[in-house]
C-alpha cells in the first residue's frame, strides 16, 4: 500500500497534537489543590479590577487543568471556557518569532540579514544598517512603540526609509511594534507568503494550534469573547499597520497552554519545526536582569517578584535600555523562566513557564487589568505549582 506524503504530514500533526492534550487521569487530589492555589489568586484580582472574564491554564509534568472563570460577554452571559477566543495581544510575537526561527531554519533568512535583501526599495536607507536580528529584538537604535497616527499601509516604506535613529543598531532595547512588525512582514516575504496565511496555515498547524485566528473565520466568531474597556463598554480590536505580526492572533486557553507544553518539551516536534523553537529560546541582548530572545524574556529562575516586575515594567516598555549583547549568543545553560505579556484595548494576557521544571501558566481575560497584577497572581500560582512537579 502506498501512503500518500499529504496524509503521512496530517498523521504527524495529529500525533504532535495528541502529545499535548490534557490529561484526565491525573489524580483528583491534585486538581483539587489547583483549584484552590489558582482560585486564591485569580477571583480577587478580578473583583479588584472588574475583570468579566478569565480562564487560566497551567500545565504541570505535561498535564493541562483548565480554571475557567466569569463571562465572555456580559450582555449575552455567556460562559468562559478553554475554547473562548480571546485576543492575545502582544503574546502574538512569540508566534512571529517562531515563525522567523522557522524560516532561518529552512535557510529562507538570516538573522544577519538586513531589510533591504527583502525590500529592495529600503535599500540606501538607514534603516538598512538594522539586522534582522535588531528588529525580532527591538534593538535597532530607537524604533517606537508605535507607528504615528496616520500612517497607512501605503505610506509604511516611505517611513521606515526617512527614520532617524537615537542610537546604534545593538546599543539598546526599546520595545517597539514598528520592529517586530517590519521583522515579522520580511518573514512572509522570505517565505513567499502572505505573512497571516503563513501563521494560519504552516505554523499553527505544526504547533498542532486548531483554535487560534489572525483573520477570524465565521465559523469561529460565536467563541469570540467581547474585551471591555475602561469604561466597561465592549470593544474588540481594530487592527492598524502591521496588526497581524505584532498583537493580531486571537487563541484560546486550550491552544496557548498547547503552545506552552510545545515549548516547554521542543523535542516532541517534528523537524524542523523543534529547532525553529529552540531558536526562540536563545538570548541575545541582556537588559536589566532580563535577557531578550526572539519574542520570549527570559530570567535565571527561581526569580524573584520585584526582578519579574521589574522587566515587564513600564519604564521596560515605554523606553529606551540600554543592552548588553551576548557574544556568542547564549541558549539557557540552568533553570530558566521565560515569560511574556499581551494587551489590546479590551484584553490582557500573560504567559510564563519554567522548562527544566515542567511547569507553565496561562492567562487571558477581556479585560486589559494592570500588568503587575497580572504578574503577581502569575508568581504565586507558578511558585506553588513546582513542588507539585517535583513531588509526582
């Protein structure tokens, strides 16, 4: 009998997809003494910051236990669950820099690469001095936050070749979706691939991801949780230039937990996909006592709550820090907790997991609450979640 190569690719995505579901066996009095470590932390900071809804995901030993809390809509009540989508903010970096990772991996580019191999019309410009490299890491010497008001698509190659740098490519970090967007938008144009169908339909699906959207399908809208805002008014977002490389998927607890346990046991990938994660778990640059990979912030774990903070700080978000480059750069080498947040208008997300201790959490709410809050109720269930690990 012959095994058509599409049908042996879509047996492979189903074995990876099966590694990571969630298993029931796991014994009852552990899920009892998660429901109470995880229901400490979350049902106050939700009647503090008027959260609707949430659902946390933590995964222990390659387990996953869903916490699902509140409502995906006030004005129909409907339920939170695993399969709610929410809009995950900037945690979609993570998902571009494995994507990039990825395209390095088939040889597609280089991180050493500069724009203008990939946008001829940059060519001349500053902007070409940059590395790929500067741009998945935000140290391309001063990009901002975000682009300024009335900048179109049109008008993205015009501002990018009239930009001014502060500093020099490398000198220092500032966190910018203009970088990761342009580093995510030469992605797509290395793999010949609209950037969006690219995450839809290469990297999800080997990530074995079946819940998670940048242009959400009809089928899918019914699980589409509606964000509130300051005001309490529901709000979804409204996507402007480069949305779908920089803040622009939308998961569920079920997928980014998945995502998780993929990051946290790379090795039960199939290749090359494994070593496109990997990638995103070296370190580049040191800032503070965090150190910057391609989408993931790292920090030697244990870690304490004010060093945790302290990365994910607004003064780490909204300026300019100065950087050590790691020469060469440097794969963790003992314990390490990677983390990363995510925030749009009406939601806010974090994520955090530890590898050498197979631990991990997940955290989404439509609700955009502070993000030391979020950290917080984060720190206390993970630090509690690793004797569970150790004593199994």
């Amino acid at each position: 009998m012959t095994i058509r190569p599409k049908l042996i690719s879509r047996i492979a995505i189903a074995l990876i997809y099966s590694c990571f579901l969630p298993l029931t066996s796991w014994a009852a009095d552990d899920s009892a003494k998660l429901r109470g470590i995880v229901d400490t932390a979350i049902r106050p900071l939700m009647a503090e910051y008027d959260v609707p809804g949430m659902t946390v995901a933590v995964t222990v030993d390659g387990h996953a236990i869903f916490f699902n809390y509140g409502v995906a809509s006030r004005e129909k009540n409907t339920p939170i669950s695993e399969a709610t989508l929410f809009e995950i903010g900037s945690l979609s970096k993570t998902f571009t820099a494995t994507l990039a990772s990825y395209a390095q991996v088939l040889g597609k580019l280089s991180l050493d690469d500069h724009p203008g191999k990939y946008m001829p019309q940059l060519k001349g410009s500053v902007i070409n001095k940059v590395s790929l490299l500067n741009l998945g890491t935000y140290t391309a010497g001063g990009l901002p936050l975000q682009f300024p008001d009335g900048i179109s698509d049109d008008q993205m190659t015009g501002y990018f070749r009239q930009w001014k740098p502060e500093a020099a490519p490398g000198a220092q970090r500032r966190y910018s979706n203009p970088s990761i967007g342009l580093f995510g938008h030469i992605t797509g144009l290395a793999l010949k691939r609209d950037f969006a169908d690219a995450m839809e339909n290469q990297l999800f699906p080997q990530l074995g991801l079946k819940g998670s959207y940048i242009r959400m399908p009809e089928s899918a809208i019914v699980n589409y949780a509606w964000g509130y805002d300051k005001a309490n008014k529901p709000i979804r977002m409204n996507p402007g230039l480069f949305a779908a490389e920089a803040y622009g998927v939308k998961s569920t607890a079920a997928d980014m937990i998945r995502f998780v346990q993929a990051n946290i046991e790379p090795s039960r990938l199939e290749e090359p996909m494994r070593r496109a994660v990997d990638g995103t778990h070296v370190g580049f640059f040191k800032t503070g006592d965090m150190v910057q990979g391609l989408g993931w912030e790292q920090y030697p774990y244990p870690v304490t709550l004010e060093r945790l903070l302290a990365g994910n700080s607004l003064t780490m978000i909204m300026k300019s820090n100065p950087t050590k480059q790691l020469t060469p750069p440097e794969a963790p080498s003992g314990r390490t907790l990677f983390d990363k947040t995510g925030s749009t208008s009406g939601f806010g997300a974090y994520v955090a997991f530890v590898p050498d201790r197979k631990i991990g959490i997940v955290m989404l709410a439509n609700k955009n609450f502070p993000i030391p809050a979020r950290i917080k109720a984060a720190y206390a269930i993970l630090g509690q979640l690793a004797p569970i690990s150790v004593n199994k």
